[in-house]
C-alpha cells in the first residue's frame, strides 16, 4: 500500500516533494520522484508489503520506456508473472508494482480488467508521451485528478490518492462544491458522482482509465471503462438456482478469496465488529491457519483482531465478539482479540485530526470507531482484512428488504410476495416500531430543509436523489458503485492509511461478485433472511447467535449518546460567526432544532453531525489558516506576565502608574466556594510575589484585588445553559431591535433578552426600549441601561472564544455583589501573609470587557470611577485566556 501523486505538465522537484511529503503517512517506508523533462513528474510514498526489499517506486523498465507510481496489491500478481513469463517477459523483482508495469506493456489497457485487487496506478509511455490513471474495478484505492489552465493558455492536470497532494501542488485552491454540499446535507449521499466537496477536483471512477494525451502546451484528457463489470453484473439472462452446490461454490470462492488477500511479508490481523460479514473473515482466516494454507504465515502464531465495543451502550457488539471468539478457540485455535473502547472525550480531543484524516465530510460519527481501531492496530500488524462491501453485495440493510417485496409485487409474484412478508415479520416490525414513533411525537422528525439558508436551497432545489426502488438486483449493483459502498471504502482508506496501515477487503474479490450475481435472487434474500447464502455457508463455522443476527450494528458509535456528552462544544460550533455566516445554513433553526435535541425531543443525530461536519470541514480546508481560535483549551502563560496583547502597567490621569497583574485560574463551577477558592489564588500571589527577584517589593504598595462577576455569578448558580433559557415571544421581539456587541456582550440574543425580563420584569423593559429608542432620536445614549437598572447592565451571552461553560451560557449579574466583595476582602485578609495584609485595601467585583468596565459592587478604599479607570483596555481578556482575577498595585502615596 502506498501513496502516489503527479502532474502532467510544467512541473519541478519541489512540487513533486510538496505533493509526496503531504501523503508521507501513506507510505513511511520510502519516498521517491520522477520526472520525464517538462512533461510529467511522478511522487511516490511506500509501505512495503511484497518484496520488501526490490518495491521501490517509481518504477522503471529497463529499456526506459514505461515508469508507474502503483497504490494497491495485486493478489492474482503469481498467476499473472507466469503468464508473461510464458510471453517471453522476464522480472527482475517478485514484486506485484513490476507484474503492473509488464502487464501494461504487454495487453495495453485490457490489462487492468485482468488485475484481481485493488490499485491506483499512473503508467507513463515515454515512447508516445501519452499517461494512463486507472482506479480498481470496485474503487478501493483513491485517485484524484484536477485539471489546471494557465494563464499563457497550457493545461495541466495534477492527480494524487489524497486530495493533500492535490492541493499541495499549489496549483489547485481549495474551493467548496456547493452542489456537492448540498447533495450531503439533503439527502445524506455524496459518492455518486465522479465529483468531490472540492471545487474543481474529481475522483476517477472505479473501474475507469484516463488517458492523457500531450498536444504542444494542452493535454487532451480521455476517460473511458476498462471493464464491463457493472454492465455484466446487471445483465439480463437465466440465473443458476440457489441450492446447496451453489452455496458450497460460492464458500470455496469466499475462502480463496481471504486465503489470497493473507499474501505479504508483513504482519496481518483482523477487523471484527461483531457482525457477520468480519466474524466469517476471522473464523475462514482461523480454520486456514489450522490447515496450514498458503500465505497463512503473515498471520503469525495467533490471528490478532482489532473490535470497538461500549459496554453499556446499544451499539455494544461485545458480547458477539466474545461469541466468535469462544467458537474459533474451541474450533482452530485461540485469537489475541484487541478491544478498544472509543470515548466522546477522545472524540472531541481527535475530532479535528479525524476531519483532516478523512479530508471530506461523512455519513456520521460511525467512521471515527474505526479510525480508533486502526490507531490500535498499527501497534501490532501492518495489513487488515475486513468484511467490508458484503452489505452491498447481498442486502445487509433493512432498505433492501422493501426493494424486494416492491419487486415481487412488480412482478406479480405474489405467492412468494407474501412468504416473505410473512418470514420478515420481525425485521418489518422494526421499522413500523420507527414510523409509529414518529407519528405519535416520540422521536420528533427533523427536517433538514428547515436548517439550509433559503437561497442555497432554492439554488440547488433541481438537485434530487432517487435509489432504484423496486429492483433488488439494479440496486444492489446501484449501492456498489455509487450510493454506499464508495463512501464506506474512502472511510476505511483514510482511516488505515492514516495510521500507515494497508485494509483488504476480501468480499471485493470480482470473482466472487461475478459469481454471487449469477444466481438467482433467491440466494440473496430468502424466507425472510438477507444474505441467505452467506447464512448458509458458514454456519457451523460461527455460533448460531452471529449466523442468526437481525440487528445489524457494525463499525458506529453510540452518537446519541456522545451528543449528549460533547453538546457544549457542538452548540459552540452552531453558535459560531463563522456558521452563522456561511451560505449554507439557517443558524437560527440549526440552535434551535438542537437544544431540542438536548431536551429529548429529537434524536436525529446523524443531521447535526452533517451541519457540524460540514463547518470543520470549511475551517480545516477552506478558510484561510489561523481563522479559527480553540475555545475549549487556553494555553498556560507565565505567572506575572500579562494577557497576549495586554500590558501590566497602565497610565492614569486620576491613579498615575498602575499595575495590573492577571491570575490564571482552574473553571469554576457551580456551588464552588469562591470565598475559599479566590482567597488562596490570592494568597498563592502574594506567597509568590515576596519570593520573586522582579517583583518583591510589589506588595509594598497598596494593592487591591479584581474580581470577574462571571465567577462569582457561575459559583452562585446564576449562570444558565441556552438551552436552558426559553426564550418568550416578548424577548424575540425585543431582541431585534438590540445591537448586538462583539463577543456575545449585551442583550442582542432572545436568551439574554429573556434573562432580562426575568430580572427586571417585562413591563420595565418595554418602558426602557422605549426609552431608548427615544435617546437615539434626541442623541442621547444610555437610557435603556438608566431605566433598566445595573443588574440588566450585566448580562452577558455566551463569547464564542471563552472557555466552557462561558461560551455556551448567558449569566445574570452575581447576587448582592457589594456583601461578597465584603466577604471576599474578610476571608482573603485572614490568608494572606502579613506583609501583603498589612497593604491590602480590599476586593472589587467588576463587568470589564472590550466595550469598558462597570463596578458591580466593592469594598476598597480606592474610588469606583478609579477602578474602571484601571480596567479600562480590559486586561483580563475577553476570550479563552483564563484569568478572571487580577491583583492591582497602586502607586504608594
């Protein structure tokens, strides 16, 4: 497995190096370039599988004519040497990159239907100048391509098996697709089309050849089909008959097909979920190797499998990985079975590695399981095998059982229509159990249209989405190619390249496929049971409580679950500006749809995890570097520094040289005992100060101590999640007519607004809007404040760039501000050394913030006027900096 990358056109080696160092993760195990003049240049990454020790790439034949950079294996790669050897072709390695190349050289492009695996390979002909990308049959491997036009009018076109190269190339901008987006967020489908989310860069096909043709400063681009796969698949014709001879062939083909993908010089494990389609590759795998088959070997002494499990949660397939564990021990031996226990704290804390990872946005948090498999199982093995693509292959999803009857009942076959009806009861109950939820206001349906911004909509309102509906056979073949499989192969790519590891999937053996659509449907489906063949053959081979399952779950998270858990950060990311202010969304109906969620009354999961998909996407890819601030950590600074972008000492007209020195602190929370916690912050100061060579004789000097109200407020529970204020029609009204401030500061929400009404009661609101709305037209500001009180002054919303719970709340001024400063000065005199005491003038509670500084309630000996004086340029920060008291030292008299 490794990593390739080109341009066809003006290139140079640094390009090349750009575009290989941006997939190193593909390939650890060497790097490489080529370039024929000015015409193409090739990067190469490798993880050596086969010949270790002669697979170097790029690749070049003797004569000079052919050179290739290859992703992928080859497992017919022996068959297919002996066969050009027999042609006179003669090899230099064992390696199936030199069977590729020869292959080419000898059969031209029919070659590539011949190959039984998975690649992405770019073949250069140096002899015609022409180059060929082809991608595998069934599209495993990724490739990219992009095509450039220069501004003296040459063409070029880049291509790589991550759109890293591509864009590394630098000649290719990130750019979102819209119509792509779109198709994403409506219909919850973005394979099925030969486009991707970005803008200008496309996929090859599976099973596609793009032939590039140079002509003087253009290159003509031809993109045609190597093989007839899908058009045989679906060819109409007799079927073979679904009987026990036929179950028995397809088994001999399954088993050679897992026996062929065991080939390699590396360690090989295994994925296990739980399910069927990878409990049959671990028990096939573990019955080979009591029969000492060929290839065996790579698996080692014990077969190692890789499964995420949550105990305690609805998606916990444990109890089935230890079913198959148990069976294959007593049948062919034990299996070293690694569990891993994926979590929503690791999700938040990989959550933006895994949407580089994956590069463009996915179905659901589902893939994130298996990204934590694979982190796991590059610690033991380098190959994985799994049961990917067997859904598709033979009607794993509950879909597919009412594709079937609509069949049957197209057909008139309704003797067998009802059989099934009546052998699928307990499947069919499942989704009539979904439906009457929803009917009866359960599980409350979410409608997407509700959340997209209206002009977005209306563009991309031509743009539908219709799956074959009553042709098992076309949708099946429909899903391979397009709907669904694609998806769940660049998710298992991504994932195992991420971690340096190489996934097979052995139920993509296209002789198996070939094999399996030449019967009749009847070994697909059958008296209720999907998969009947697969049921079939391995029973016996897996205990009956795997053969038997109906509740397919797979590699997923428990994402409800996770939502609950992560709900602050997601409600930040949904109350961001920059959501707020993309072409895509309904900001307003996304928050409110998902504090819904929060209060239970819907569960649709998988759509906020598109609409939050879709934003870290946008800022990990497209928006400019920097753009974005985590609010959910804040660096450490050091002791008496001050704030980034803050001063310590500040000039005032009435106070002189002042000193400000910021306290970083832990959160508080509420029922925290600020009295006690404040009090050793500032005791900790003072200790700190007295053994400092800078700042010794600081305490000297009269000095106060600054406290933030948000603090004080938190710890007195008057601090309110979002979601737990409900807005009235009244304080939506009112709101509109607010200006809203930066950071969340003011009233400029229906939360704060409610918060308000709340404190000073609605009819005073209204007499102070009213107020004010008078003072602008006579130019006088201020008056709604005047009217509505000091308590009202110092609400504040969520900053979207503070840390939790700041950025996910709006807090109601701390209660009788003047009695805790009171308290406070009290309890942090009695802590204090006697030195620092004896200087102490006291405790100020202040609102500071960007707009200026208002005193809530002190006891000081140091004027009111004073201290916002002193706090004016707010150097406690406004964002994530941590650091909500401040010891001020004043100038001694």
């Amino acid at each position: 497995m490794c990593g390739i990358a080109g341009v066809f056109g003006a290139h140079d080696e640094a390009m090349l190096k750009r575009m290989g160092d941006a997939i190193a993760h593909r390939g650890p195990d060497g790097e490489g370039v080529y370039s024929d003049g000015a015409r193409v240049g090739y990067a190469h990454r490798r993880l050596a599988i086969i010949d270790r020790a002669h697979g170097d790439q790029p690749f070049l034949t003797e004569d000079g004519r052919y050179a290739a950079v290859y992703n992928g294996e080859i497992y017919n790669y022996r068959e297919l040497m002996a066969e050009l050897e027999a042609l006179g072709h003669s090899f230099r390695t064992v390696c199936d990159t030199e069977v590729v190349v020869r292959a080419f050289a000898e059969w031209g492009e029919a070659a590539f239907d011949r190959f039984n695996g998975m690649f992405a390979v770019a073949i250069h002909d140096t002899e015609t100048g022409k180059s060929y990308l082809a991608r595998d049959h069934f599209g495993i491997k990724p490739l990219y391509l992009a095509s450039v036009d220069g501004a003296d009018g040459s063409h070029r076109l880049v291509f790589g098996s991550e759109i890293k190269a591509v864009l590394a190339s630098g000649l290719v901008k990130a750019a979102p697709d819209d119509a792509t987006l779109y198709r994403y967020l409506r219909f919850r489908i973005h394979e099925d089309s030969d486009r991707t989310f970005f803008a200008g860069i496309e996929k090859v096909r599976p099973g596609e050849v793009v032939v590039l043709d140079p002509s003087g400063t253009d290159v003509s681009v031809e993109r045609r089909m190597f093989t007839t796969l899908r058009e045989d698949l679906l060819a109409d014709g007799p079927r073979s008959p679904f009987t026990k001879d036929t179950t028995k062939e397809f088994k001999e083909r399954l088993t050679e097909a897992i026996r062929m993908r065991l080939v390699g010089e590396v360690p090989v494990g295994t994925a296990l979920s739980g399910g069927l389609d990878s409990s049959t590759v671990v028990a096939v795998i573990s019955k080979l190797m009591k029969q000492h088959a060929q290839d065996v070997e790579s698996v080692g002494a014990t077969q190692n499998s890789f499964s995420a499990v949550f105990p305690g949660s609805v998606n916990d397939e444990g109890r089935y990985v230890d079913a198959v564990m148990a069976k294959t021990a007593a049948d062919s031996g034990p299996i070293d079975c690694h569990k891993i226990h994926p979590n929503p704290d690791e999700f938040l804390e990989d959550l933006a590695d895994f949407v580089r990872t994956q590069e463009e946005p996915t179905i659901s948090t589902g893939p994130y399981a298996q990204y934590k498999v694979m982190q796991e199982a590059t610690k033991h093995v380098t190959v994985l095998l799994d049961g990917q693509g067997a859904d598709e292959m033979m009607a794993g999803y509950l879909p597919y059982y009412f594709v079937y009857l609509r069949q049957l009942r197209k057909e008139k076959q309704y003797t067998k229509l009802m059989r099934e009806v009546v052998s699928s009861t307990d499947v069919l109950s499942r989704y009539g159990k979904q439906v009457v939820r929803g009917k009866l206001g359960l599980d409350k349906p979410v409608d997407i249209r509700q959340m997209l911004d209206k002009g977005f909509a209306k563009q991309h309102k031509a743009e539908t989405f219709s799956p074959v509906p009553d042709d098992l056979r076309a949708r099946l073949v429909e899903d391979i190619f397009g709907n669904s499989l694609p998806s769940l192969l660049r998710y298992e790519d991504r994932n195992t390249m991420r971690f340096s590891l190489e996934g097979r999937v052995p139920f993509l053996d296209f002789n198996l496929v070939r094999y399996l659509f030449t019967l009749e449907p009847e070994a697909i489906i059958k008296g209720g049971w999907n998969k009947k063949i697969l049921r079939d053959s391995v029973r016996g081979l897996l205990p009956d409580q795997i053969v038997d399952r109906r509740n397919k779950i797979g590699f997923t998270t428990p994402e409800r679950e996770w939502f609950l858990r992560i709900k602050n950060h997601v409600h930040t990311v949904f109350r961001s500006d920059s959501f707020g202010s993309r072409p895509y969304f309904d900001q307003a109906s996304v928050l409110r749809a998902f504090e819904e969620f929060i209060a239970g009354k819907n569960s649709d999961t998988m759509l906020f995890w598109r609409l939050l998909n879709v934003e870290l996407w946008l800022r990990t890819f497209v928006d400019a570097p920097g753009t974005h601030v985590d609010s959910t950590t804040s660096a450490a600074k050091e002791y008496f520094a001050a704030n980034p972008g803050k001063e310590i000492a500040i000039s005032t007209p009435s106070s002189g040289q002042v000193l400000r020195f910021p306290i970083q602190t832990d959160a508080f929370a509420k029922g925290d005992d600020f009295h006690t916690k404040i009090s050793e912050y500032g005791a900790e100061f003072a200790t700190r100060v007295a053994e400092s060579e800078d700042h010794a004789e600081a305490l000297n000097s009269p000095w106060f101590l600054a406290v933030s109200e948000k603090v004080v407020a938190i710890s007195q529970g008057r601090s309110y999640f979002l979601w737990e204020i409900k807005p009235s029609f009244a304080a939506r009204k009112l709101q509109k007519f607010v200006v809203r401030t930066p950071a969340g500061i003011g009233l400029g929400s229906p939360e704060t607004m409610q918060l308000a009404i709340q404190e000073a009661g609605l009819a005073r609101i209204v007499a102070a809007s009213a107020a004010g709305a008078v003072g602008k037209v006579v130019g006088r500001k201020g008056l709604f404040y005047q009217l509505a009180g000091p308590a009202v002054r110092a609400i504040d919303g969520p900053t979207q760039y503070s840390l939790y719970p700041s950025n996910v709340s709006a807090k109601l001024a701390p209660a009788d501000p003047g009695k805790a400063a009171s308290e406070l000065a009290d309890r942090l005199r009695k802590v204090l050394p006697a030195q620092a005491a004896g200087t102490f003038q006291g405790v100020a509670i202040i609102d500071a913030n960007d707009l200026g500084c208002n005193i809530l309630g002190q006891a000081t000996t140091v004027a009111e006027e004073k201290i916002a004086e002193i706090f004016k340029d707010n150097p406690l920060g406004q964002g994530a900096q941590r650091t909500p008291l401040a010891v001020v030292v004043l100038p001694q008299k």
